[in-house]
C-alpha cells in the first residue's frame, strides 16, 4: 500500500471514526517514514536496517473550546479511534488560556511543485558504496586509522495534515544522505579527526566523492596541529559553524520563546540593529537547496521565505497561528501541532545585505590575511551555550591562518555574546555554500576572544 493511498484512506477513516465519536472539531497531523540505512567498520558491514515508521499527532476541541492532544504510531482505525477518543478525554483538562485554534492559513493554496520523490536503491548498492567510500579514506594518508563513524541511508518521507474545517494537505519527498568522520593514530601524536556529509534527493545524486576529499583533506590538515595563545582575534566562519551559531541563538526571532520570556529579544525589538549593516538572515523553507523541503508546517500553514534580519536590522519573528494571534501577526510556517504548539526555525539563509559595499567593508581573504582563525566545526552547542542570556563558550575544530598556510589548532575555545558578534562581523563574503542545514558564505568577524594555551 502506498503511502498515498494510505493518507486518502486515513482522511476518510478520521472523519468517519470523529463522528461516530460525535467529535466536531479536530485535527491531525502525520508523517510517515520508510528508510533504509547502512554502517560499516573495518571493511565489513556493521548495521544494515530498514524500517517503516508511521505516526500522528490528533488535536480535539470540546464543547467548551479546550483542546487535548495525543500521540500514536498506530494509524489503523482502531489506533485511530483511541487516539480521538484520549484527545478528546484530555481536552477537558486543556488550558484555559491562549488555546490554539486552525490555522487561519490551513486552507490557504500551496503552489504545486514538481515531484520530490526518488527511486529507492538497493541495501546492497548502499553498502557497497560505503565499504568503497571507507577503503579510499584509510588509502588517502597512513595516519588515518580508521572511519569510526558513518552511515548512508535513504528515505522516503509522506506528511500529511488534516482538519474538520476542510483542510487536506499531502506531500511526499525522498532524500539520501551520508557521513563520513575519520580518526588518526601517529606516534608521540593526539588522534585527529575530522568529517563530511552530503545530502541528495537521490541516492545517485549523491556527491560521495566530494565527501570523501573533503574528509580527507580536513583530516590531513588537522596532523600538523600546534597549541595557541590565547587572546583576541579576526575569525573566520565557515558556512556550517556559523549557521550551527544562529540556530543556537535562534530563540532571537522565536515568537514563542519571545512570549515565554526565554529569548533575547523583546516584541519591541523589530526595528531595531541588532547586527551589522552587512547581514541578512532569513528562514527559507522552500530555497532550492533544501532538499528536505516542505510546503507545509505541523499547523498546515504554508511555509515561506520569512526575513529576519535586513541590513542588520530585526525585521520579523518566526510565528506558529498562536504566537502571530497573540502578536497581530501572521503565521510564518514555523509551527509544530502539540498541545502547546511550538515554533522552530526551517532552514537558514544567510547572506549579504544590500548595504555591503566597498565604502563600508574591507575585502578579506584567506590568502593573503595573517593570524586569522578560521573556525570550521563549533562543538558542544548543547551545553556551551546560554541562549536566553546570549553568552556562548564553544570548543572548535579549525585553523590557524597566515598568508593561506593553515596550522590546525590543537585545541582552544571561542567565547562571547551573540549580539557583540553580530555587530562585530566586518565581512560577508559573496559566495555562499548550500549545506544540509542551510545557505551561508564565510563570515568574517573581528576581535573574537580565543582561550587556547595561555
């Protein structure tokens, strides 16, 4: 049965089991996952799975207007029928404030799109390739001991969203992806390690050699490491690190973190600088880079291009249908259906503002700047950060860089507040790199504090 004929049949079966219920009002909304993975160690296959995932999450309003939720991974209609029958018995114990209704945009009309979806290949062809991809690692350099972590999978995924008002939203996409993350042994020398990943909508469109070289050459690069001194800096970002710091501190332009308190930022706040003139940030869910991509959001809104930051300045926030009620605002498709809908960012893209010119930016470049940092891979974002009090203290992998001879550092720490960094970048530059969290260029910031070897 194909996840699409499973969606139409779950749409009636809802409607049929609601009223039979005598529930008026509800919503639902699912995916439904079908992946196969594979991992491999030393030359033989280590994990090879496959697996087939369904889940909802139902949303029934009562007679007074209180909303419950619940949860299930069982979408037949006897799975189906529980779980109204407890969202319903929960909805009597719903807050009583600020209660979440539709979405005013759940039957607003989504541009079609060309199909999203991919042939599955065979596991076999998985493994083989990534058996291949570990033996040409281990052949580029001695000291690499080894690809201690991998993984290539292949994923069919089918979101659907529907309600009592009328509203019937149905996607399906497919998506590959691999990683490959290397670990070195010399002697009277620290194991090195380094990493790559690529996503495709297909598995042969899947640029493994390209993540195969870049492995390698970060790994070699990282075997002549030496300590650093401690101190101020002009940092480079690469594209991944900087967008891992934004996502970080996404809780800025988080309409709901906003209203909780839990967030730097203020409803005040749109208008004002909040980075250098030099910036633009927007969420951009349908950029042609997103390979995961979808049109809709846990509420059925339409997702979109929603612009944060403009020439530095805070534009707007991210907005589920309650948060932008609560805001006069409108729903941005940043929403996720719970029982307190949440708001998450989609897909940052981050890049030069319309301001960024030769008056009011000196051009950088690796090749010829001296004692420049470039920061590669930001590590421990969990715990190295304060996201509501924007202070951030974060080991990195990177470099550092004279004249474009690059030591690799051995190990340091970069600190700071978001805010003093937005305002401190001096450089955008103008070639951006798609990667599987987002669009980004390289980022120049100045007078970073750097904690190395004192």
């Amino acid at each position: 049965m194909s996840s699409a004929i499973s969606v139409e049949k779950l749409v009636s079966d809802a409607k049929e089991t609601a009223s039979k219920l005598k529930i008026d009002k509800f919503d639902i909304y699912g995916a439904i996952v079908d992946e196969t993975s594979a991992e491999v160690d030393s030359g033989e296959p280590k994990q090879v799975s496959a697996s087939n995932r369904a889940s909802i999450t139902v949303r029934v309003w009562n007679d007074q207007g209180t909303v419950g939720v619940t949860s299930t991974t069982n979408i037949d209609r006897l799975g189906l029928e529980l779980a109204l029958q407890s969202a319903h018995e929960a909805s009597f114990f719903g807050a009583k404030e600020n209660i979440p209704d539709f979405s005013p945009e759940a039957i607003a009309v989504i541009p079609s799109r060309e199909s999203q979806t991919a042939t599955q290949t065979a596991i076999e062809q998985l493994v083989e390739t990534l058996l291949g991809a570990e033996k040409e690692l281990l052949a580029k350099h001695t000291a690499i001991a080894g690809v201690p972590y991998n993984g290539l999978s292949q994923r069919d995924v089918s979101r659907f969203y529907l309600n009592s008002a009328g509203a019937m939203r149905n996607e399906s996409s497919s998506y590959s992806s691999i990683y490959l993350y290397t670990k070195t042994e010399e002697e009277d020398r620290k194991p090195r390690s380094a990493g790559a990943y690529r996503v495709s909508r297909s598995f042969e469109g899947l640029d493994v050699k390209g993540c195969i070289e870049e492995t390698a050459e970060k790994t070699i690069s990282h075997l002549n490491y030496d300590k650093i001194k401690s101190g101020k800096y002009l940092v480079a970002f690469s594209p991944e690190a900087f967008l891992s710091l934004i996502s970080a501190f996404s809780s800025l332009f988080n309409a709901q973190s906003i209203l909780d308190k839990n967030s730097l930022s203020s409803p005040e706040s749109i208008g004002t600088q909040i980075a250098s003139p030099l910036l633009n940030v927007s969420d951009d869910e349908l950029h042609v880079g997103n390979v995961g991509a979808s049109t809709f959001d846990g509420e059925g809104t339409p997702t979109r291009r929603t612009p944060l930051i403009v020439n530095g300045v805070l534009t707007n926030f991210l907005h589920s249908s309650v948060t932008a009620k609560r805001l006069d605002a409108k729903p941005t498709g940043n929403g996720s259906i719970g029982s307190k809908v949440s708001v998450s960012p989609n897909f940052f893209h981050v890049e030069r503002s319309s301001e960024a010119n030769a008056s009011n930016e000196k051009v950088y470049d690796l090749a010829t700047a001296e004692n420049v940092i470039l920061i590669d891979d930001l590590q421990a974002l969990h715990a190295g950060v304060q996201a509501s009090q924007g202070s951030f203290s974060l080991p990195f992998d990177g470099w550092l860089i004279n004249k474009g001879d690059r030591v690799s550092i051995e190990s340091a720490t970069v600190a700071g507040d978001i805010l003093d960094l937005l305002k401190a970048i001096v450089y955008v530059e103008p070639e951006v790199k798609i990667t599987p969290s987002g669009v980004a260029p390289q980022i120049w910031v100045e007078g970073l504090s750097i904690t190395g070897e004192a």
